[in-house]
C-alpha cells in the first residue's frame, strides 16, 4: 500500500458502462459513369489536333468510355482544339490518328472531371489511378473511418488524405503504404457531421487524386461523456490541434479527444477511469490506465485508435498509477508501487506482450535520497541525454536519473531530499511537468497546504535550469483568476512551435485536474479558452496532430 498522505483522498473509482457501440457502415465508393466527350472525326497525329465537333465534356467515372477508343493515337490529350476530356480511362472519347479538322469548344471535364473513385479519377487517361475505394466505419468509435483503395503506381512515395467539413478539407491522414489497400484512419471528426475527403498519391514523377468523397459520422453517446462547457475568449490565439486526456472519476466513458473546438471527436471506455491516457509514440493506439491510489489494482490497456482492438496490459505494469509515457522506441515508462514504501521506476519493452516483464530502471527514495515515504505522480522522457524525470509528491522534487538508474540531479525535496540545485524551488507539491527544454521546465505546483504550499491556489509554474551553475530561476507562471485549489492531480505543457493555424507558439494548457478546469493561456497569462467539466481531469496530451510523433 501507499503511504501518501494524499491516498485517503483519491481512494473511490468509479466502474463504468461500455461505449455505446456505433453501427457498422461500410461505403463503397465509385464514380458515377458520365458520357464520354464526343470527339471530332480525326487528327492528324503526332501533335494530337483535335477533330471537328464541339464534344459535350465529360462527367467523370469509370464507365462509357470514349467511343473513338481508349488509348490517345497521337500523344497529349487533344491539343488542336483542345478536344473534350472524356470518362476515365480516354480523353475525348480517345484521340485516333487522320487527317485534321477544327476541334470543338474546350472539354471541361464536366462538373466532375476528376471522376468519383472509378478506375481512374484522375480522369483525361492521367499517368496513375486510384480504385476500389471503400470508407469503413468503425463501430466502436462512431467518428473514426477506415479508408482502404488501391493505386496503379507500382513504388508509390508519398500520399495522405485530406478531409475536412467541406472541400477545402483542413485535416490530414498521411498514408502508410505498408498497409494491406492503404488502410488509413480518418481520425479527428465531430460527431454526426458529413466529412468530404480526397485522396492524392505520387511516386515522384505521377501524382493523382481521387475525386471528393463523403462520410457521415456517428452520434455522440447518450449521457456517457462528461458535459463540457468551453469558454472561448480569443479564438485567432489558440494553439488549436486536440486535447488528449479522459476523466478521473464520475464518467462512463473516460477517455476522449477534444478538437480545438472542444468538441468530442474520440472516446473509449476501458471500465475504469481514465486518468492516464495517452497515445502511443506513433499514433497507432491509446494507452490508458487508471489512477490505482492506493494501489488496489492497475488497470492498464492498449486501444487501436479505431477502438477494434484492446489488449489488457494490466499483468506487466502491475502496481503502476496516475499516468505513463510512451517513448520514441516504442517502450513505455511508468511507476509502479515498490518494495521499500517509494515506487520503482519501470520500462515496458517495445514490442512487449501481455506476457511481458518490466525492467525496473531505478527505486524513488534510492534516487533521491528521502527518508520517508514516496508518492510518484508523473514521469518523462528527456530525449537530448536518454533519460528520465519523475516527480514525487511527498517528498517535493524532480529527480532525474539515466535508463541504468543512475540519478543525474534532484530539484528541490523535503524529507532528507537534498537538491542539486538553489534558487527558485517550490512548496506545496506538484503533479505534471514537461521538459521543455532540458534547462526549461513547466510544473503544475499544487501548492497544497498539506504539502507545504499556502493553499492559495495551484500555479503552473516555469523554471529555468542551470546545470553548470546548480541553480534556478523562475520565469514565469500562472495562477487562475479566481484561484482554483487543487490537491489532487494536475498537468502541464508548454506549446513550443505555432499551432495547426499558425497561432498559439508559446500558450500553456494548465490542466487544473479535480479543480474540474483545463486552461490555455498565452505568454502574458491571458486566457484564450476555458474548458469546465463535470468532473475531474485526468492527466493530458496536447497535439498538433493525432498523427505521428506526439507534440509533447
């Protein structure tokens, strides 16, 4: 058991109810086969003059094809004229060799020239196609799609999918062509919207795309998510992109997305609270964990980010609580409850399975030093030296040590704590942190009276870190306004580069946790957007996508 003078605190979990599961929708998408441009009579070759005729354009698709053939006799598409661009696979109905004659008006292609999906969207026989295109709903996550198609191009090298709620689109999914038919996931929708989307392939020297496409996503659960009021007061200000991170206690389903809207675009329920959740470092799932204080049980699983697939990691990461943190090789650093009374600090292997053992990298109070009791709340990863920082709320310090479990510095502490450095430390406790930097750091400072603090409200708290001259100062830091006390929980992150619309470099998201609030405020401490929830925050992940590497 713990010996955290917090534990009675945060003692009751709430069980809740599975995900309301969506229903099954799979689209196949193909174009709509329009009339082919009716060509002139002949051209004369070589440069492809366009035949007599005005042609009507053509409409896009895969069938009816130009009836003067299917190849183009002569070279590029009817340049004499400019001959009408015809279904998918000939333009203008086929360019045939002969003699001349004026072409007609010039082809537009129709009101759809790049086709629907069909053979070859690209339409006016283009260099590649793109076919069999299918949009698979998930019915786990109703807001989640699944794209599958194929391409003409034998060694394609780059493709994504832009999506959006119309056709100037604003997302978008980098392809994997390593998949079995290019599956990608549309991930990021609102509920019960109509999505358009588009595909775009190339192998350096062809590029083609697919025509728009449309998806429809499913509803929110009923009464499962918590209610949310946002507050925004400077939209152009925000960093935008989307907030990870799930309830504590008192929701049925625990673990969402918010868009920059504040709107729900994933959830997942794992039967326990979400106080950990996080993706994984390439984006491919969600890991999620429940707070386990006092250690009555880790609950511990790996989500596919369609939420088809959930595997129970509760076994190798027994005794880990609050959160985890995915690193760049696929391994997962946590805490786990240890021998002595303090936690022992783990990795998870990459690749491991639900059968796996945990390496144990260092014990809290061997690190640091204390004499007392240790209460871990937060751990991450330093990529510049390969290490880790955790954060122990009992003893008020960040200690850093190497993946062998050498300690490298300690910040701060009480209870025979000593710190490496002086300066501008803290009282009061604190959870969340992030490195942003390794001489810059932002700390959610509790500044619980229990701990030392005044108990006159949580402050997100910057620190710069000078390893050769052992001290720190501080260079910033936010208080809400009223003040919101927060014993229990609280994260923090510093947005370091401009946002998915170019706003937002250098706002904070202060996570106030079972103050029931999530901030992000600008450089000079304003607030741009105020998220209120029914209940408590869990820890958090700001992106700038929820592809790829995370922004943290």
């Amino acid at each position: 058991m713990r010996q955290s003078p917090l534990a009675s605190v945060i003692c009751g979990l709430f069980a809740s109810a599975a995900v309301m599961a969506g229903c099954a929708q799979s689209q196949i998408i193909d174009g709509e086969g329009g009339s082919p441009g009716a060509g002139g009579s002949t051209a004369s070759g070589g440069m492809n003059q366009g035949s007599g005729g005005t042609g009507s354009p053509g409409s896009g698709g895969v069938s009816n094809p130009g009836s003067g053939g299917e190849t183009h006799a002569g070279g590029s598409i009817g340049s004499g004229g400019n001959g009408a661009r015809g279904g998918s696979t000939g333009a203008g109905g086929g360019v045939t060799t002969g003699s001349g004659g004026r072409g007609g008006s010039t082809g537009s292609g129709g009101s759809n020239p790049t086709g629907s999906g069909g053979s070859n969207p690209t339409g006016g026989g283009g260099s590649c196609s793109i076919s069999s295109v299918t949009a698979t709903q998930s019915t786990k996550i109703p807001t989640v799609f699944t794209v599958t198609f194929s391409s003409s191009l034998a060694k394609p090298t780059d493709g994504h999918i832009d999506f959006g709620l119309d056709t100037n689109y604003g997302l978008q999914a980098p392809i994997d062509f390593t998949q079995t038919m290019n599956k990608t996931l549309l991930l990021g929708m609102k509920a019960s919207k109509t999505y358009h989307y588009k595909i775009t392939v190339s192998d350096g020297a062809n590029t083609c795309s697919s025509a728009d496409q449309t998806v429809m996503t499913g509803a929110l659960p009923n009464g499962g998510l918590p209610q949310l009021t946002v507050t925004t007061s400077n939209k152009a200000g925000l960093y935008g992109g989307f907030l990870v991170t799930g309830s504590y206690t008192g929701s049925k389903v625990q673990s969402f997305i918010l868009d920059a809207d504040g709107d729900y675009v994933w959830w997942y329920s794992t039967g326990n609270d979400g106080c950990g959740t996080r993706m994984s470092y390439d984006g491919q799932y969600m890991w999620i964990n429940n707070a386990n204080v006092p250690d009555l049980g880790a609950k511990v699983h790996r989500v596919s980010m369609d939420g088809m697939n959930d595997t129970d990691f509760s076994t190798p990461f027994k005794g880990e609580s609050h959160q985890l943190t995915p690193l760049p090789d696929g391994s997962v650093a946590f805490y786990a409850t240890g021998s002595n009374g303090c936690d022992d600090v783990k990795i998870f292997p990459a690749n491991g399975t639900p059968s796996s053992s945990a390496m144990t990298v260092a014990n809290a109070q061997k690190a640091h030093g204390g004499t007392g009791a240790c209460h871990l709340n937060n751990v991450e990863y330093d990529a510049s030296d390969d290490t880790l920082v955790f954060s122990d709320l009992d003893n008020v310090c960040l200690t850093k040590v190497t993946k062998s479990g050498a300690t490298v510095w300690v910040m701060d502490g009480i209870n025979g704590v000593t710190s490496t450095f002086s300066g501008d430390l803290w009282k009061g406790g604190e959870h969340g942190f992030h490195i942003v930097t390794p001489t810059d750091y932002v700390i959610f400072n509790n500044n619980s009276s229990m701990s030392g603090g005044t108990g006159k409200g949580s402050i997100a708290l910057e620190l710069s870190v000078d390893v050769t001259g052992k001290k720190v100062t501080k260079t910033w830091s936010y208080t809400a306004n009223p003040a919101l006390n927060v014993g229990v929980l609280g994260d923090v992150q510093r947005m370091t580069s401009n946002g998915p619309t170019g706003a937002g470099k250098g706002n904070t998201i202060v996570d106030f946790g079972t103050g029931d609030e999530i901030h992000e405020v600008d450089a000079n401490g304003n607030v741009v957007q105020k998220i209120h929830s029914q209940y408590p925050f869990g820890f958090m992940e700001k992106r700038f996508s929820l592809y790829g590497k995370p922004t943290r």
